[in-house]
C-alpha cells in the first residue's frame, strides 16, 4: 500500500473520530451550551458556569441582576419582590472585581439594565484576577462551539449520561440550590467540623493590598469602574457586604488583622463618595450586614447531623438569611441592627461600633486555640 493511500486512511479515520466526537458532546451538551435538550438533567454544567451564564444573561436579557462570589450566588433569590424583573443571578464563585466588569458591560449591552445588587466581600478584591485563563474570550469572538472536539468535554459528557439521577446544582436563576452545600457539609461531617476546616485557610494564600495575586493589579480601579459604568447608564447600584458569621471575621483577623478589614470598608464607602461627586450625583447606598447580632453570631452545632439555620459555615450564609437581607433593602428598615447604611458621616463610629461589639461576642483567644491550636 502506497503512503499516499495510507494517509488518505489516517485522514479519513481522524475526521470520523472529529465528527463523532463533536456530535456526541453537541448531543450530549453536558454544560447546556447548545440548548438542545436532549438530556435534562447537567451534573457538570458548573465546570463552565462562568460561560453558561454569561449565554444567559444574552437570553434574558434582565433587568436586575445580582453580581458576586458564590456567598450571593447561593443565598440572593432573583426572584423576591426586592428585582424588577426579568431578574437573574449573575454571580460566580471565587469572582473578582475584574470579573464583575465584564458581566456588568455585557449586562449593559442588552440595552433593558436598570438595577444591580452588588454583594461584595474581602476576597473578591485580593484573590486572582480572573479564575478561568481565557476568560476575556467568553465576550469578545465567543464561539461556543470550539468546545465541542475537547476530550475533557468528552469524559464531561460520559458522566453525565452515567448520572442522569443528578441534577444540576444550578436552578434556571442562577442561584446555585441548596443540595451543592448540603452534600459538602455532609462530606466534612457537620458543619462545625467544615467551619474548622474553611477557616483554617480561607484568607491564608491571598494578598492583602486590594490587589489582585496574580498580576498585582489595583482592584480598586476596577470597583471604580463599575460604579462609573452604573453612573454613566444610569442604573440603579446597592452595594452590600454579606452576614457571614463572626467567626470568618476571626479566621481574617489571624491571618490579615481585623484593622485591615475595617480599613477596607472605609476606603470604599469614600471611593462610593468620591466617584458620586464627580458625576454630581448621590452616592449609590451601601449596607453592611456584616455586623455582630444574633443572626450572625448563630450557634455553631457539634453533632454531625444538626443543622444551622443560617449558615452553611462561616463565610456561605444560607437563602433565609439572603432574604431577610433583601427584605432590609426593600423597606430601608434594618432593625435590630441587622445592617447599617454607611456614609462619610457614620463610617467612622460604626468601626468604632464594630470594634466593641466584636469584643462582647467573641472570644478571640479562645477561639484561636479552638481552630489554630494556639
């Protein structure tokens, strides 16, 4: 047989493997990119969450979105009275300031944008500048089709004809279900035993500046930015940080000094302030619920199957707590000092607040033998 010929037979034999591949992961769809339907149920569709969403919001075309890490991911429901709707939750795990502008421009290209809640937290300005390599791609020449002769995607899309029994841990919202964090408490026997374990290195490996620790890069430039955007299009902006548990406050104190999350809180309401007056306009609002109360100083249980009412651990608050935050913007009441709306004129008492009410409900000394043996 002449090497011609055989090259013809490699070829031929490579475009079949091509062809077959491809139209088995298009049928298959394991991430849902193609909406063809064929298999309900997609166990593995987080494993492009960013792109699946961003598709979504293309569809959708909402007019409220929410944007944060997976805190506001699992907890804000689109769905409550608090969004004009279409509404829809535009958060992803581990996602950063430089993350957030691009799905809030792209939001804005949809041209029906008018409201977005902001559920900010510490990590989001001093982790890594984007999770996924090429994520600048999923918006300028995206082509959800070069996914389809990938083997990874291909062993994707054989686990989930396996696993028809699982669902997505996603609803058609956004809002990732409660089912992702109740296996992973499960997982790690309890919850006070995944609270040991989070805290142990949630802010170990990350920088402290409002930088990112990939590329040290000012987050703040792109906080800024986003609030222009806002100002520029007018769109209504709340801005929030999160009810987490007290004990996260503690686990940052070990590693990073509680003074510097105090600090942090501060530069942004006077960034809020500052980017207001230059466009002559108000300041968007900001609420902390990251305060100490007894939702969020919520009793920790030892025994495996005991469940929280609030939290899933220190940093995931749970969808009841979500609502009771939504419920606080809604009305403006945020009684039994549940959050606080911050300005330049009471930023400074309320660290002070802070600083004392931190003392009467935690214990820090013991708390650092409890989770870092010291």
């Amino acid at each position: 047989m002449t090497s011609k010929r055989w090259l013809k037979i490699i070829f031929s034999l490579l475009s079949v493997i091509i062809c077959t591949v491809s139209l088995f992961n298009y049928i298959v769809d394991p991430y849902g990119l193609y909406k063809n339907n064929f298999l309900p149920n997609k166990p593995k569709d987080y494993e492009y969450m960013r792109l699946v969403k961003l598709l979504k919001l293309e569809e959708l075309k909402p007019n409220s979105i929410v944007i944060g890490t997976s805190r506001a991911e699992i907890a804000i429901d689109p769905a409550h009275k608090y969004f004009k709707k279409p509404s829809y939750n535009l958060a992803n795990a581990g996602l950063s300031l430089y993350e957030a502008k691009y799905y809030l421009e792209e939001a804005i290209k949809q041209e029906n944008l008018n409201n977005v809640l902001l559920v900010l937290d510490w990590r989001m300005f001093n982790d890594v500048m984007k999770k996924i390599p090429d994520f600048e791609t999923y918006f300028a020449n995206r082509n959800i089709y070069k996914y389809l002769f990938n083997f990874d995607v291909l062993q994707d899309s054989i686990f989930t004809i396996e696993n028809q029994d699982m669902k997505s841990f996603y609803n058609s919202n956004g809002v990732m279900t409660e089912e992702y964090m109740r296996a992973l408490i499960n997982i790690n026997g309890g919850h006070y035993n995944i609270m040991k374990i989070e805290e142990k290195k949630y802010y170990k490996n990350i920088s402290s500046n409002n930088i990112y620790k990939d590329t040290g890069m000012s987050s703040f430039e792109d906080f800024r930015t986003i609030l222009e955007l806002c100002y520029r299009n007018k769109i209504n902006l709340d801005i929030v940080f999160g009810p987490s548990h007290i004990r996260q406050w503690e686990a940052f104190d070990y590693y990073k000094d509680y003074e510097t999350l105090l600090t942090w809180k501060k530069d942004l309401v006077e960034i809020v302030q500052k980017v207001a007056n230059k466009f002559n306009n108000i300041p968007f609002r900001i609420v902390d619920f990251a305060v100490y109360n007894e939702y969020t100083s919520e009793k920790i249980p030892t025994e495996e199957n005991q469940s929280m009412v609030y939290h899933y651990e220190g940093s995931h608050y749970k969808p009841k707590l979500g609502e009771m935050l939504l419920k606080s913007l809604s009305s403006g009441d945020y009684h039994n000092n549940f959050g606080v709306e911050l300005n330049n004129n009471n930023i400074d008492s309320h660290l002070q607040k802070l600083r004392e009410d931190r003392n009467k409900f935690i214990n820090t000394k013991e708390y650092r033998k409890e989770v870092f043996g010291e």
